[in-house]
C-alpha cells in the first residue's frame, strides 16, 4: 500500500512537471504569483523561450 502511494505521488508529480507553463509572463503579472516587475526589469519565460520548454516566467534585470 505504502508503495503504491509513493509511485502515484511521483507519477503526479512527473507529470505537473513536465506540463507546459500557459500562465502570465508580463511585467505586471510576471510567472505564477503575479508578481509585479520592479522598473527596469523585463517578465521572460524560464528556463526557455520555446514554448514547449518554459516552466515558468521570472522578472529579470536587462
């Protein structure tokens, strides 16, 4: 029982991970928080710019 718990948390979690980021990606709603981009820096996908790739979006200096 314990292991099929563990395998079914893990497979949960190996699919939230690998799903592709759709969420925000401005500098006024920047990733999943929302968070709002202090002046100067710009809200861009993370790790990658490809679509299929992004996890996410950060606010990033330049």
């Amino acid at each position: 029982m314990w292991l099929t718990k563990v395998s079914l948390s893990l497979l949960a979690l190996a699919a939230f991970a690998s799903a592709q980021y759709t969420g925000p990606c401005s500098t006024s709603n920047c990733g999943a928080t929302g968070k709002v981009c202090p002046r100067g820096y710009l809200c861009v996908p993370w790790p990658s710019f490809n679509p299929a790739e992004r996890q996410g979006c950060t606010c990033s200096y330049g």
